[in-house]
C-alpha cells in the first residue's frame, strides 16, 4: 500500500472512532510512524486532530444512545448516575481544584529523548518550528531542557544525525507529493499551461520508467506450484507432480550442459593463452626459449 493510503486509511479509522494503536493497525504502520509524522508535519497533525474530534463525536454518539437505551431498560445504577450529574437538586458539589497552568510546562527528557527530538526538530521546516512554538536552537533548549547548545553541536556531529534527519525530510516529501500532484492537476484542468507543462511532463517520465523496466512478470516458487498440485484431485495430482519432476530432470541436465560447455571454454581459452606466450618464446629456428620462459614465470 502506498504512503498515501496508508494515511488515508489511519485517518478514516481515527475519524471512526478507533484508538491511534488500532488506527496504526489497519493502514499497516506502526505507532512510530504516527508519532514522528504528528510532531514533524503540520498538515498530518490537523488532519489526525481533525479526525481524532470526529471519532470522539461518533464514539459520544454511541456511548450516549447505549446510555439511554439502559436506562429506558431501567437500570437503576446509570439512572442514579444521570439525576447526579444533569438534574439540579440531585447534583453533587462540584471538588475544588487548583487552576491548570496557562504557560506550557517544558518537557523533562532524558539525554537519549532529547536526542530523539533534536532530529525531529531538525527535520522540520521554519513554518513548522513557529507553529510549534520552537523556533531557535536557544528556545529548545529551554523547552527541552538541554543544558547548553554546545551540547546540540555535538549531537549535530553524531554519524547517525545528518542522515536521519536527511531521510525525515524525504519522507516529508514523498507524504506531500500526492498533494502537490493534485494542485498541479487541479490547476492544469483549469487552464494553467505551466501546470499543465509540469503534468505532462511528469506523466511522460512516469510512462518511460514504466516502459524501461519491461512487463512486469509474476513468479512462483516451487512450494506456490506444489500447493497447487496438492489441490487437486489423486489423478491429477500424480500426473502434474510427474511433469514436475521431468521439469527438475531438464534443469539438471541444462545446467550439466552449461557446467560442460563453460569448463571447455575455459580449456580453450587456457591452451590458447598458452600458444600465444609460447610463440612469443621462440627462436629463429623455431625452437623455444626456455630459460627466458622459466625467468617469466
């Protein structure tokens, strides 16, 4: 499945109302590949949050038509629960509780998580940084709590950093190629002869890789060809495994034929090799030299 659907899917699944775990199952991803694009690609971060309310509103929708259904039954316990919580004079007093924070708390990571997230910062864009509200090196540090940017240096130094970071961003770009191709085509149908240029052309290379690599061929193994004799009725299936064994007996054979001609090439090619260093040996007579021959061994 391409990378693309794959994320269709996650998101379809999000907005039905299933965790991100059971999401990530159905498109064939794992949970990192949700995590790493949720935090490095604002427009995937949208969409699953987007996709997440949706799946919420379903989920109420079901839970709250369950909850009805029972107490219309008369259960006593969810009919007690509902005066609690929704009819004034059989409301609780709400707890008191201290007011949450309005500033964002900065993350306390381990040396090795931070690490983790200087990658993906690193791999984002300057639009997603601001959107993230981490845009220099200094202010992750501060969110981050790294204690110095010499230490960010040092990371950046790392054999695995530059190419992690490298392959973050080439999945950022073959996640966003569906979209850019569907602007161009988009602009093309409207009349645009520069999109219209760039869709032709990217079509004209598309048809001359596909003709470059030929008819794509379906193999089968030996095990697919004996499941398949194995299916069929007693008759059928001695005679298909005898053609199958004449088949294995032509291959030995051809193979015995190439091993035979290719060790007479080679006796050819030496007696030749031979002949050739020989005549350069000779003398006038004819005779051969060979003390000179000895010496250039």
């Amino acid at each position: 499945m391409h990378k693309h659907d794959q994320v269709s899917v996650l998101l379809s699944a999000l907005a039905e109302g299933h965790t991100i775990t059971v999401a990530c199952k159905r498109a064939g991803v794992s949970r990192m590949f949700y995590d790493r694009h949720y935090k490095s690609d604002l427009d995937f971060h949208k969409k699953a949050d987007a996709a997440r309310r949706s799946g919420k509103d379903t989920t109420d929708d079901r839970v709250s038509a369950a909850f009805l259904k029972k107490i219309s039954e008369g259960d006593s316990r969810l009919i007690r629960y509902y005066l609690e919580h929704n009819v004034a004079p059989y409301k609780k007093a709400p707890e008191r509780s201290e007011p949450a924070s309005m500033h964002p708390v900065p993350e306390i990571l381990s040396d090795a998580e931070a690490y983790e997230q200087f990658v993906l910062w690193s791999a984002l864009t300057p639009e997603e940084r601001s959107w993230r509200g981490v845009q220099t090196r200094e202010q992750f540090c501060k969110m981050y709590g790294v204690p110095s940017l010499r230490l960010l240096d040092a990371w950046a130094q790392r054999a695995d950093f530059g190419q992690r970071v490298a392959a973050l961003r080439e999945d950022w770009i073959i996640f966003k190629t569906g979209d850019v191709l569907g602007e161009i085509y988009t602009s093309a149908r409207g009349g645009n002869l520069r999109s219209q240029k760039l869709w032709l052309d990217y079509a004209q290379r598309i048809k001359e890789k596909r003709d470059a690599a030929g008819p794509k061929l379906d193999r089968l193994s030996p095990d697919d060809v004996r499941q398949v004799i194995d299916m069929l009725p007693e008759g059928l299936r001695n005679n298909n495994y005898m053609r199958l064994q004449a088949i294995r007996d032509d291959i030995a054979l051809y193979q015995q034929e190439q091993e035979r001609k290719e060790r007479e090439e080679a006796e050819i090619k030496e007696r030749a090799q031979r002949a050739a260093i020989l005549e350069y040996f000779k003398k006038p007579n004819g005779d051969i030299d060979w003390d000179a021959y000895s010496k250039s061994l």
